[in-house]
C-alpha cells in the first residue's frame, strides 16, 4: 500500500498564502454602504478606540466572556457564577479580577458575602450584541 508522502513546507505556504488572498478578496466584497458614518466618526477620537479597545481586551476570554453574560441579568455572588459556568472558585476569582481592575466590574460586600456586577452600561450592550451575532438570541 503506498504511502502518502507528507506535505512539503512550500506546500503549506503556499496554501496558506492562497488562502489570505481569498479571504483579502472576500474582504474587498463587503458592502460599504451598511457601514455608518458613525463609525468614521470614532476613528478620529483616539480615546473613545482605547477604551473600546481595553474592554474588549478584558473580555477576550471565554469564561470572562461567560461572566459577563451572568452578570447582564444583575448582581451576582461569586458561587452562583462558579455553580453557572461550571468551573473552580479558585478560577472564577481570577477573572473577576481582571474585569475588576478594568473597570468593567464592580462589587459589593454584604455580610460575608461579595457581590458582583457590571458597572459600564455599555458592556452590558456588548453581551446583548455578542449574544444576538453569535448565539442567535
């Protein structure tokens, strides 16, 4: 039975840099004129593209992602959100961090109890967005 002889580095490079022109003309096919100009807008106010930028950073995680949509419905302890998304405690408090340290969460204690929710409105509008472009909800 011959064997397959495998696939030489020129092969793959050149695959893959068949693959980025199709994409690039993929690309050149999207209709412009669905594209606000609200967005051109923006791209002068360099603060308003940091800000943007560091959230989506923050959330660029899959669990932290999973957080956020837990806490768009209201403030949360930390077991509810481990007992939700199916992971330690441990790992959802260093999540919780980073979105702390961001700004895009905030909490509260209570007792003995600390308490989680999002602070920017406009993060709450991001889950909404990612949920309805991705999960079709």
């Amino acid at each position: 039975m011959p064997t397959k002889a495998p696939a030489r580095k020129t092969d793959r490079a050149t695959a893959s840099s068949a693959a980025r022109r199709a994409a690039a003309k993929a690309a050149k096919k999207l209709p412009t004129e669905d594209v606000s100009e609200d967005i051109f807008a923006l791209i002068g106010k360099s603060e308003n593209i940091e800000q943007a930028a560091a959230a989506m950073q923050a959330m660029s995680h899959p669990l932290r992602i999973k957080i956020l949509c837990m806490l768009s419905s209201g403030e949360m302890i930390v077991q509810d959100i481990v007992d939700a998304v199916g992971t330690t405690q441990s790992n959802v408090s260093q999540h919780l961090r980073i979105l702390k340290d961001c700004g895009i969460v905030g909490s509260r204690k209570d007792a003995t109890r600390i308490y989680y929710r999002i602070e920017d409105r406009r993060i709450v509008r991001m889950i909404t967005l990612t949920r309805d472009i991705f999960c079709g909800i």
